[in-house]
C-alpha cells in the first residue's frame, strides 16, 4: 500500500475518534455543570477540560476568562481550532474523500454524511438547543462509522490502518482524561473525606466512568463503591475495558504486526515494549511511583510510537 494512502486511512480514523472523545469529554463536563456545585468548582471542570487538550493558552488568549458557554463553542464549532468537533469531521472527511478508491461506499458515505448533517446541526442552532443531544449524535456517528468500518472494508492493510489510528487516539485520550481529571480531585486521594467531599467525589468519579463509558463496566467488575484507585485501575490497566490504556495498545500492537514487514522493527518493539509494561503492571506501584509522571512519561512515549508510525509506515510530518 502506498504510504499517503496508509497516512489519510490512519488520520480519517484518528480525526473520528478525536472528535467523539471531545463529546464524551464535553458532556460529562456539561452534564456536572448542572449539579449543584460553586462557580469555582465548575470552571475548574472547563479548564481542565481544555488542559487535557493542551488548549488552555490558546482558548484564553481568544476568549478570556473561562465561561462554559464560549467552552463550548471553542471546542464544538470554532473552525481555528483543529481539535474542535467540527475541524475533526471536517479534517476525517477530507482524508477519506483523498482515499475514497480504498473505502467501501458505505464508509464513505458514512464519513460524508457525518459531516454535511454537522454543518446543518451548527447551522440550524441544534447544538444550542439541545448541547447533551447533539454531543450523543457525534459519539453515535463515530460508533456507526467503527461498525461500517469493521463490517463492510476487506481485512487487508487498510483496515488494519484504520484500526491503528483509531486505538493510538483512543490511549493519548484516555491518558490525557485520567491525568487531569485525578489532579481535579480536591479532596484528599486516600485519605478520609468528609459527607459532602464524598458525595462530591461520588459525581466526580461517576461522571469520569461515564465519559468512557465505563460507569456500568465498574459495577460489573467491582462490584464496590467507587474508588479512585480502582478507576484508575479500571482506565489504565485492564484489557478487557475498551477504552482501557491495554486494551487500546493491544490493538496498537496487533494491528502493528499485521503492517510489519520486519517482525524485529524498533517500532513494532517501542509497541510491544509499552504494551508489556500494561500487561504486567499493577496499581499499587503506579500510584506509588506517581501517577501523573506515569501518565506523563506515557503520553511522551504514545507520540513517539506515532511519529516512529509515520516515519516507518506513513507520510512523515516535516
């Protein structure tokens, strides 16, 4: 397969997968600003929201002070974001459209409906209307794009492309969620909280489940009220949760192996090497160790596995 083609497949799902994981982030957001809670505690909800972006300084030196509303707007609509919803449809159809001869027509036509109906949603004032329904239609429009995908598209090497750029998004994201929303907690991590701490933290931890939709998943495999350790827990380290750290660079690395022509790349080894430090990693001595130098140090080595996919693989970024 010719390495532009590879780059657009790789990029459209990255591009889709980015923009649901800015809805899931933007309605548990949303959704909490509705409880009762200070101003302050809310506007720590927002900034971390753009923190997690890393688009903190850019939002501020547009918009000034945090509001929710303008937020909102920032990362759903505004087109000088690259990370805002409508940039990431946007940016998903354009690659598909450079590689429609390598789509099925459903995958096209899923990827191209998605983006004339968002333009209609911003135009019309539907996201305004109705902020939680619109931020469910992206994350459904993402879901039917992945069962296309899986269902129509022949098992070759642009499937596994695709398959790749959307689990490399889905670990950068879900590290970025558990990094800064862990630091948001403003009680104390283990110790004793009082009555209202814990029932702050209560909506806290249950709004980061959701947002992964991992709030049933928990349940199911705790059995136990929620703690933050075994969230993190849950988020970092089981195979068996979808938008785990393992299980996304399971499929990282399966798909990996699929492309690769040396089986002893030293991409395919950076993979397997994070990969295996999931596999074998426990809770206890993560937390010890720190967990946001552990998300840190995570994070650096997802964008170097990236940039070691584009060199080896793709169109590399000059």
């Amino acid at each position: 397969m010719l390495s532009r083609t590879a780059d657009h497949l790789f990029w459209m799902s990255r591009y889709t997968e980015r923009a649901e994981n800015t809805a899931r982030m933007l309605d548990v957001n949303y959704q909490t600003s509705l409880l009762p809670q200070s101003q302050a505690v809310a506007q720590v909800g927002w900034q971390g929201l753009l923190s997690i972006s890393e688009l903190l300084y850019t939002y501020q030196e547009k918009y000034g002070d945090i509001q929710a509303r303008e937020v909102m707007d920032f990362m759903v609509k505004d087109e000088s974001n690259p990370s805002s919803i409508m940039s990431c449809l946007s940016a998903a159809r354009e690659n598909a459209r450079a590689v429609r001869g390598a789509l099925t027509t459903e995958v096209w036509e899923t990827q191209n409906t998605t983006w004339l109906e968002v333009k209609r949603m911003i135009k019309t004032g539907e996201f305004e209307k109705d902020p939680a329904q619109f931020f469910e239609w992206v994350k459904f429009r993402s879901h039917l794009s992945r069962g296309v995908t899986v269902g129509t598209m022949l098992m070759d090497e642009a499937l596994f492309f695709m398959r790749m750029g959307t689990f490399l998004e889905r670990a950068d994201n879900t590290a970025r969620l558990v990094d800064v929303k862990f630091h948001a907690v403003q009680s104390d991590f283990f110790g004793a909280a009082s009555e209202k701490d814990q029932e702050y933290d209560f909506y806290h931890w249950s709004a980061i489940l959701r947002s992964v939709s991992g709030f049933e998943v928990y349940r199911k495999v705790y059995r136990d009220v929620i703690k933050p350790e075994r969230v993190a827990e849950l988020l970092i380290l089981k195979p068996d949760m979808p938008r785990s750290l393992h299980a996304s660079l399971n499929e990282v690395v399966n798909n990996l192996r699929l492309v690769a022509s040396d089986p002893g790349s030293e991409t395919l080894r950076r993979a397997g090497k994070l990969r295996a430090e999931l596999q074998f990693g426990r809770i206890d001595e993560i937390l010890a160790t720190g967990l946001h130098a552990y998300l840190t140090q995570f994070l650096d080595r997802v964008n170097d596995l990236g940039a070691h996919i584009s060199r080896e693989y793709l169109v590399p970024v000059t």
